[in-house]
C-alpha cells in the first residue's frame, strides 16, 4: 500500500476562497451592498482568487518535484522511445542486368529516408545500412538426382527435365548463384522457356512445388509473388514461356551444398492439396533467365543528426549541453559525444565515452552523461569533500573548445506502427529506382516512459536492491531489460526439478496478434540474448538461468448463435470473434477496458463453460445455440498465417476443461461464428 500524498494546502477557487472572501465583506466594508458577479468588485475578488488557486496548485506539485529529484538522485532516468522497425523494399525501374554482359549494380545509401504520405505529420524512415541491388549470377542448375551434372551450359541445346520418370513426391532441382554478388533479399524473376505439355496431372494455377531458399539455418520456405504483374504465369513449367518472382529474406546467404558454395535455390515437388493433383511426366525447360526486380534493406522510424554542434566549453564543472532535438533514441555504434582537443599542434575532435553515472570517473576520464528524454548531454561536476577540497569526477573539457555529436537518432514511438504499403514516399530520387513500400505491416514502436512508469519502475527495483533473488525479482529485471518484453512469469528450480531458474518471457507484439500472426510470438534469440545480458547484471552467480517462451495452447471456437433484432450478423460476427480473441490471447488489450482483455494468467486452466457465458454476455447476442470447442499446441516458430486451416487435423476436442501448466498461456486461432434464426436451427436440427 502506498503512503498517502500530503495535501499541502486545500483551499478551493469557490467554496474557499471567493465564497469566504465575500462573507468577510460586510466586516470589513460595510459600505459594499452589492455582491452580485457583475459587480466590478466581485469580479476583482474573483481574480485574486483565481491566482490564488495557481499558487496553490504549485504548492502541491512540490512533494511529486521532490520525488523525480530523488529517483534522478538515485540515478533513474527515463527509458527512451523505441522506433519502429521494418524492410523497406525498392523496385527498379529496369531489370538488372541491363545487359548480356553488363554487371551495373544499383546503390540505396544509408540513411536514405521514406516517409508516409497520408498523414498531416509523416512518419519517416531512414534506411540502417547501404544496399547494393546487384544483378543475379546464376551459376547452377541442378537435380537432387543426378547432382553432380550441372545442366545450365546445355539449357539452348538440350531439354533440361527437372524430374524424375514418372515424378515422384520430392523431386528436387536447384539454382544456384555466384557468390561473388551478394543477391540477400533480392527480388528474383525467373523467366522459363519450355516446351508446352497438355494434360500432365497438375492443376496449372497451383502446381503440387514447395520454393526454398537455403539459410544458415537451414532451408526456408518463400511465397511465390502474388503482386499485380509478377504472378507465376509459367502454368507450372507447362507453358511455353513463363515467369515467376520470388522475394528472398535478408536471411538468404551463400552456403556449402554438396561441396559447391552458392546461393541456393531449389523447388520441391510437395502435395499439400490433393486439388494440386501429381506431374505424371516432367516438365521440359529449354531456356532459363534470372533478373532482379528489386531488393529491401532495414529501416527504421527514425530521423538522423549528423554532426550537431553543441556550443563551445567554458573550461568549468557539471557543464550541460541541449540538442537541437529531444528526446533522442539511445546512442548506438559510432554514435557518441566528441571534443575538439590539440593532439601534435592539431585541432581535432576527440570521441568522449558515454556512462550512467560518474562514481566511477576520476579528473581524466572522457566520460560524459546523456540524459534521452531531454537531449541534455552532462559533463562531470566538481565535488566538494569533507576537508574542504575538490573532487573532480570526469574530466573537463578545455575553455573555448567546440564540442559536437558525430550523429544521433530522434524519433520512435507507437506512430510509427503502421499498416504495409502505408511507407512509400521516396524523399529523394534514385537512378534505377521506381519506388519504395513496406510490404508487412510495422511494429515495434514504444513511446518514452511515462513519468508514472518510471515511478513504477523505481519502486519495483529499489524493492529489489538491485538484485535478483526471488521469482519477482527475475520477471521485474526482465521487463526491465526491453520494452519488446511484455509479460515474464519465473518458474523456480522447486518447481522446474532442474535446478535452474526458467524465465517465460512474452514479446510485445499484440498489434500482430490482432490480425492472427501467431509467429510474431516467437522469441528472437536477439530478445533472449538482451534479457539474458541484462540479468546476468543482477542474477547471483551460482543461479543457472533458461529464458524460454510459453507452452501455447491454440484455441478455436465453432459457435452457432442468435442474433438480437437491432443487430446485422456481419457486425454480430465481428464482435464474437474480438471478444474471444482479445478473451483467449496471452497480451493484455490496453484500447479497451474490459476485465476479460487483460491478458490470460499463466497456468490458469480453460473452462468450455467460462467461454460460453462470455458469449452469451455479448449484448448483441440473444442466444447460444451450439459451440464445438477444439485446441492444438501451437508453436511460434513454426506458424504462419496460413496455417490456420492446413493443421485442423492437429485439432483435438475441448470438452469440458482443458489443464494449463504452469508455464503454459492460450491464443486462439480462427473461430467460426454462425449466425442463423431459432426456425432455421429447428428446422435444420430435425431434418
């Protein structure tokens, strides 16, 4: 329980002041007859009441003064905005190569800045590194079959049949390309010349192939382009010409195959519908051309500063310097503080370290502090000790010397979450280029910490000591570590029986779960290194540490129900399906407040009843007639957005309860909602 806030000082603008003030009137002037408002003399009283109210207000705002002084005192400050991060992606105006033999490449700087155009205030993107779109070298044409021969010196002479007589179920060929350029995150258009075949099984809009890209993980699925002009058109190598595109991730590296190094990609002949059908021979390819259309490269929202010069020293302690911009997004790489000194009868600029605080600098440490939220950059004060004497902590730059910052970001913040293709206006032209989006939708963004947040926060880690022993301690530093972490739950060694300490976390990522992308729920081994490396500050050396994500537990709800007369069934269905998804969904829903959207516990059970009454609660519903409930393990890794309904048969019957563990939290998957009339469910029951 908190300790009650002291009122310094009650008085109130009517009751207090002008209501007291005219009742002392008659006392003090008895002359003055007229109290109405119109009066001049009531409207002065009015008016000293009102300045008088303002310094009351101020009066009470010193104990909250007090307390920021403390915590900035105790070395707290505000955590930083975060920016929003996605790929942007830049389509040429020509395919590369221009030429038979040309090797032009196309250059993106850094710091290349895209911004939205349908806002008043745009949010801006700055590209984080130079990309180069290089024209593909492809190298390899291959079968798993027969490896050794490599059939792309032939294509123009001889057919080239990718499969085996008859066809088999995992059939594969490869492309591979030369290394010597980098085509990582390349958009490919592969154009076929074949040899056109009737009737040979397949279904020409979906052919039975699977199209992969080897990584150092291992081999990794890419989508077929389904964007206005770069559809396959090849009818699965049937046609006589042909095209398809293929976007391939940043991911996308040259690697070892069977002794040859290369880019590689391969297509493997998969049925994942029976509808597919089967190729009952193998297509046959007489020409091959690899182009590329495009390439993306990672941004972020935010704006940068390059050498920002912040004023010149006065050679004295504790000196403060304001950037132009605030609040600033944590300094990173080359990015710091420098100052010109003389070094061999030249001036130069010397880079400073940034640190937290300045226990640690004596008088000729370059340290310096940065304070994100304001944009104050602080250099070590002078200290006075017990004896009278000085104590100089960090060193102080020289009088009449110039200092600067190299570069810095500002910008962040939830705006720049924003849907794809919203981020598609190019602030500067490009030769070679024709435009730039986001194909997927952006997130990541995080305002800066609120002053109540902070105040939160210190009080959790003050509690701590700044040590993590107990199960709270260890969930407190972790959400403390990111503000990617949304939710941790500490499952301790009694509980584990391993010994170690298991830390769950939940990344931040509800602005996906809302569109059904249970991926985002996977924890990028660059969160658990952060969490990790934040703990390993605080976690006491004998405490052996897991970071894992939860046992998820996907839940779909089939529910036939009736409608309220006031109420269309489009809307009916919509607000069933966000009331469940935001009821089963392991992140709190901060956009509305209701009870059940604040996230489900960890281990708390699922009830098939608890989720009926839920429905049936729904003003817009008049009754349940029918639910069939269902549940699956649901893995982040190794979901997609389509994978709702091909694992429908890793579906197992929610009957009346269904036990969660410890570690464990639910997400739903697709519901079906059905909105019929009480006839035609009768009806329908007895036919």
């Amino acid at each position: 329980m908190t300790l009650p806030v002291p009122n310094l000082d009650d008085l109130r603008f009517q009751s207090d002041l002008v209501d007291e003030a005219r009742k002392r009137i008659i006392h003090y002037c008895p002359e003055w007859t007229e109290y109405n408002i119109s009066d001049p003399g009531i409207t002065l009283i009015e008016l000293f009441a009102w300045m008088t109210e303002l310094m009351v207000y101020r009066l009470n705002r010193v104990p909250e003064k007090n307390y920021l002084k403390f915590l900035e005192m105790l070395g707290f400050q505000q955590e930083p905005a975060k920016t929003a991060e996605t790929n942007i992606t830049f389509w040429l105006s020509a395919l590369l190569p221009l030429g038979e033999e040309d090797s032009t490449s196309v250059i993106i700087p850094a710091g290349t800045e895209i911004q939205s155009e349908d806002q008043p205030d745009p949010v801006v993107f700055t590209t984080s590194r130079e990309l180069q779109i290089n024209p593909p070298l492809l190298a390899h044409l291959r079968t798993e079959t027969n490896f050794n021969q490599n059939n792309l010196s032939r294509l123009g002479v001889d057919i080239f049949r990718p499969l085996s007589n008859p066809p088999q179920v995992g059939d594969t060929f490869y492309f591979g390309f030369n290394d010597r350029n980098d085509i990582s995150g390349h958009i490919l258009r592969f154009q076929f010349e074949c040899e056109p075949t009737e009737a040979v099984g397949i279904r020409r809009e979906n052919p039975p192939w699977v199209w992969e890209c080897l990584t150092d993980d291992g081999w990794r699925e890419i989508k077929l382009s389904t964007y206005e002009g770069e559809r396959d058109t090849t009818g699965g190598l049937n046609n006589e010409s042909g095209s398809l595109t293929l976007y391939t991730p940043l991911e996308f590296s040259s690697q070892m195959l069977h002794g040859l190094q290369a880019f590689w990609i391969r297509c493997r002949i998969e049925q994942r519908d029976p509808s597919q059908g089967m190729y009952t021979e193998s297509p046959r390819i007489s020409n091959l051309h690899v182009y590329t259309v495009g390439a993306q490269v990672p941004a972020a929202n935010a704006q940068v500063v390059n050498g920002e010069i912040l004023g010149e020293s006065n050679g004295e302690p504790g000196q403060h310097f304001t950037l132009l911009h605030a609040p600033v997004l944590n300094f990173e790489g080359d990015e710091t503080v420098e100052v010109e000194e003389t070094v061999e009868g030249e001036a130069v600029f010397v880079p400073w370290t940034r640190v937290d605080d300045f226990s640690s600098s004596d008088k000729f440490s370059r340290h310096y502090m940065l304070d994100t939220a304001t944009g104050e950059v602080i250099f070590g004060p002078s200290v006075r000790q017990p004896d009278g004497s000085t104590l100089q902590y960090g060193r102080i730059p020289e009088s009449n010397r110039r200092i600067r910052v190299t570069d810095y970001r500002h910008g962040g913040g939830v705006r720049g979450n924003l849907p794809e293709n919203k981020v598609d206006v190019m602030n500067t032209s490009l030769a070679y280029v024709s435009r730039a989006s986001n194909l997927n939708r952006i997130l990541g963004g995080r305002d800066q910490e609120t002053l109540e947040e902070l105040i939160q926060r210190a009080q959790r880690e003050i509690q701590s000591q700044r040590r993590a022993v107990t199960a709270v301690d260890f969930e407190q530093f972790a959400l403390k570590s990111s503000k990617a972490v949304a939710r941790t739950h500490c499952v301790t060694p009694e509980v584990t029986g391993t010994g170690a300490v298991t830390l769950v976390i939940v990344p931040d990522v509800f602005d996906s779960l809302k569109f059904g992308d249970l991926h985002a729920l996977t924890v990028s081994d660059e969160l658990r290194a952060r969490v990790r490396g934040y703990l390993d500050k605080y976690r006491l050396l004998t405490t052996a540490l897991n970071i894992e994500e939860p046992k998820y537990y996907g839940i779909k709800v089939k529910a036939t129900i009736v409608a309220q007369d006031f109420a269309s069934d489009a809307d009916v269905v919509t607000e069933v399906t966000e009331k469940l998804n935001r009821f089963l969904s392991p992140l709190m829903d901060t956009s509305v407040d209701d009870e059940n959207a604040r996230g489900w516990e960890f281990g708390r059970s699922v009830f098939a009843a608890e989720i009926v009454s839920l429905i049936q609660k729904i003003p817009s519903v008049k009754y349940v007639l029918d639910t069939d409930m269902s549940w699956r393990i649901v893995t982040p890794m190794n979901e997609t957005m389509d994978d709702f309904g091909e694992k429908d048969s890793e579906l197992q019957p929610l009957n009346k309860m269904l036990p969660i563990p410890a570690q464990g939290l639910v997400c739903s998957l697709r519901h079906e909602i059905i909105v019929t009339t009480m006839d035609d469910y009768v009806h329908g029951g007895a036919a």
